[in-house]
C-alpha cells in the first residue's frame, strides 16, 4: 500500500466529499478521521512537493534521517494523542536534552539546579537554591517573568543571570525583539526549573517514529478515500466568491474547478495568503537551516545546543541523537531566524503573537466565519504557536464534530 498521488489537472472535484488543505498533522489528521472513520472521499491539497508539513524527513547524501523544516521532538501529555500516533508506526523512547553554550561552556536548558551549579559555583548555588525552594517550592517551575517580579536581591541576582545569559539574545536572535517585547507564553514555555532533572521536556509521553515522521504520514495518509495532489497552492486553485464587492465582504462560497464545494474544507495554511494580504500580510518570523556532514561519529554532546550569548545562530541539532540512527557519519544543522519579507522564497514558521497581530489575524479570520463548511486550523491558519500534539488534539476534535454534524 502506498498513498494515491494525483495530478490536480485530473482530478473531477465531484468525486469527493472534503477537501484538506495541507498535509502537516493538522491536515493530515483530518484527511485520516474523515477518510478512515467517517467513509468519506478526500482530497488533500499540499503545495510543497511532498506530505508531511514541518514534520518533513529524508535521508541526506550521507545517509543520516534529517529534518528539513526544523528538529521535531514528539512529547505530550496527552495519553489519547500518544496513543493516536502510535498506531501508524513503531516508535523509539527519546527524551530531549539541551546544552546551553554559555561562552564555551555547556549549561542544561530549561535553566535548572545543575545550571546554578555551574553558573554561580556549588557553594554559591547552594545558598540560591535554597532560596529559591523556599520561594516557590522544589520541583516547581517559574517563568523569567515570574522570576525577575522578585525584589528577594539574592532571586534577582538569579533572574539577572537567566535573563542576560539564557534569554536575551537568544530571544533577540529568534524573534528580533527582546523577551520583554515577546509574548510571555513564549518564554514561558521554557521556565526556570527547580529541579535536577535535566530533560527539555517533562510530558509523560515522548519519544520519536522509529522510521522517521514522513513514514507516519505515508502511513496516515495510506486509505482508498484520500487522493493527494502535491505542488498544488489552493490559493490559486480555489475561486473565492465573496458576499459583495467591499473589503470587508464575508466569503459567500468556495469554487474549485467551477463548481462550488459544499462539503467540508479544512484549511490549514495562512488565512492572509488565502486571502491574497488585502490587509496587509501578517507577521512571521522564518528560518533558514544550513547542514554540515562530518566524518565523525558525533559532533554535539546531546541532540541540540542552544547559542544563547554567541553566534549567530540559535541553535545547531545533530540528528542521529534524535533518532538513535548508527552511522560514522554525522549531520548537524544551524538555525538562523529571518523576518518573514517574501512568500515567495520563505516559509512562515514562528506566528509573533501580541494584542495588534492578534487582531490584524482576527480581521481575516472574520472573512471566514460566514461560510459554515470552511474550517481553519493549525499553526498556520489559526496564527498561534502549537506543538504537534496539540494540532493532532484539535484535529481529532474537529474531525469527530465534522462527522458528528453530518
Ligand atoms: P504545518 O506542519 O506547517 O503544515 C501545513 C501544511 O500546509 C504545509 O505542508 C504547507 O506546505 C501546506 N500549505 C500551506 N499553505 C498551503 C496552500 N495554500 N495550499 C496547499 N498547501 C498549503 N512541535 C513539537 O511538538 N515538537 C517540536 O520539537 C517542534 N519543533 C519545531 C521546530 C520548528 C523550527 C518549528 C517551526 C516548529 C516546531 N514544532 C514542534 C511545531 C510543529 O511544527 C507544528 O505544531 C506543526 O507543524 C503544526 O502542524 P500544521 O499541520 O498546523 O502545520
Ligand atoms: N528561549 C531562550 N533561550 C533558550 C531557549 C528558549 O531565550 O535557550 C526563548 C526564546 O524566546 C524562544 C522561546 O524561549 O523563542 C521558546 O523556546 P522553544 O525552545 O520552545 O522554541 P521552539 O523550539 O519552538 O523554537
């Protein structure tokens, strides 16, 4: 079995009750419920010239398992979603380590009690842990935020270390702005932990698909009721009609091939692309990887070091540690974050979250609402800043009431 790929131009759009736009785990997810739970024939559209969206992997010429849009490590807390991906291929028990460069040397990322340990010197760091259980309780996380409200002069020398030594520049790198100007779910997502466990990530659930993320998709996406039309852009496939002629007219239908689709269409890429950026473009940030191959076992002392006060990149991930993949050689690839200035050359990856960009997303998310069988969903077309589990979460959920409404 394999997936059907399909050239668009044959496609006849009557043949199917849904269309899905995208085939990252949001798409890919509701092809598969609508397909394999609800009997229904699909039709998924991907631009890019192969399923998989982000979670996208090969072989590179050296023969190591890459991730071409950026390191996925899986971890959830969320047995059923664990469970859910589970089905469709073997997977390997991984749990995520990251290093800190901190001029030379290497310091554990979430900033923990074995950090303090090398930032201050045990006997320092001894005192300061103390101080900062009786603050906040051991085991427990606090954000920068959280952490730099403290007036204790001891915590704020503390909160002073993270925030010039972790989060700066390594904020500056990604987001051209300083963490205060972020979105403090942003650095809130890796908190200061008062702990020795040293792991990235504490979800019950982690680990990786042994085979690699492409195959789980060819797995997903393997059903007799889904056809695949690859290098095919749904904005220059569908015709929009719109209830009149002003900027701010509602979408009335969606067209493909002439015919107006009534099934459901789940839309999982950027609202202001769909929307040819009549209020202007919404802001990303997007990235650039560049890979170097080493005739070496290993090049990293953990799956990925975070640059967080040199270089220009932000963070370098040799591959093989994520997928225990044996090989005498070695890949490792450099992230360097952009602003997103041309759809045409660049991927929008990172949605920069605040009140105006919120807003400006929720003027194209109004154009929306009035078609009932036009569903927006994912990273993308809901402008937030989701993991996967959550995406595969929320396309179960739409899924079932898709299936569920019928
Ligand atoms: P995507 O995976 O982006 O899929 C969207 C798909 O839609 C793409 O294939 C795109 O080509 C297609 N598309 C867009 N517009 C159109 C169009 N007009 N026509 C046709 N097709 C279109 N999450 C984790 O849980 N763990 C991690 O370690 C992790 N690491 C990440 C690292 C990086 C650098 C980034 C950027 C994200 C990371 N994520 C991670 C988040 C993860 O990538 C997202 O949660 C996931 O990709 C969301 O799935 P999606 O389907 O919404 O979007
Ligand atoms: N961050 C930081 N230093 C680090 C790790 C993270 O400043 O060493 C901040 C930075 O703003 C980053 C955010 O925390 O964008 C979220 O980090 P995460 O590792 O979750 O980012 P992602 O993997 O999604 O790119």
């Amino acid at each position: 079995m394999s997936i059907r790929l399909r050239d668009f131009s044959d496609v006849s759009i009557e043949d199917y009750d849904a269309v899905v736009v995208g085939s990252g785990f949001a798409g890919a997810v509701c092809a598969h419920e609508l397909a394999e739970r609800g009997g229904k024939r699909v039709l998924v559209l991907e631009k890019r010239p192969h399923i998989a969206g982000n979670m996208y992997d090969e072989y590179d010429e050296a023969g190591i398992l890459v991730h071409r849009y950026g390191p996925h490590i899986f971890h959830t807390g969320n047995q059923e979603v664990f469970n859910y991906v589970r089905q469709f291929t073997g997977w390997i028990a991984y749990q995520h380590h990251v290093l800190a460069d901190w001029y030379g040397t290497y310091m554990p990322v979430p900033f923990n009690k074995n950090s303090m340990d090398i930032a201050f010197g045990e006997e320092k760091a001894q005192g300061l842990i103390q101080k900062m259980v009786d603050k906040f309780g051991d085991e427990r996380k606090v954000t920068i935020t959280e952490l730099r409200e403290s007036d204790d002069p001891e915590l704020a020398e503390v909160a002073d270390f993270v925030y010039e030594n972790v989060f700066l520049y390594y904020t500056q790198k990604q987001w051209g702005l300083t963490p205060d100007e972020v979105d403090p779910s942003v650095t809130a997502r890796v908190p200061v932990f008062i702990s020795r466990d040293d792991r990235y990530f504490q979800d019950a659930y982690q680990g990786m698909p042994a085979a690699g993320y492409t195959e789980l998709f060819n797995a997903m996406l393997d059903s007799d009721n889904i056809d695949i039309c690859l290098s095919t852009d749904a904005v220059s496939v569908f015709d929009l009609e719109f209830k009149d002629d002003s900027e701010d007219a509602a979408l009335e239908c969606i067209k493909i091939k002439d015919r107006e689709f009534t099934g459901p269409i789940i839309y999982t890429g950027p609202l202001d692309e769909l929307f040819l950026g009549r209020f202007g473009r919404l802001p990303y940030r997007s990235l650039d990887f560049v890979y170097e191959t080493y005739d070496e076992e290993y090049k990293l002392p953990c799956a990925t070091v975070n640059f967080t006060v040199t270089e220009d990149y932000t963070r370098i991930t040799e591959f093989k540690r994520l997928t225990a993949q044996r090989s005498d050689k070695t890949t490792i690839m450099k992230e360097y974050s952009r602003a997103y200035e041309d759809p045409d050359a660049q991927i929008p990856y990172y949605a920069i979250i605040n009140d105006e960009n919120n807003a400006h997303y929720e003027r194209y998310r109004d154009l929306t609402r009035t078609l009932p069988n036009f569903y927006p969903l994912g990273r993308l077309a809901e402008y937030r800043y989701y993991n996967m589990d959550k995406i595969i979460e929320l396309a179960l959920k739409l899924s079932r009431e898709i299936l569920a409404s019928e």
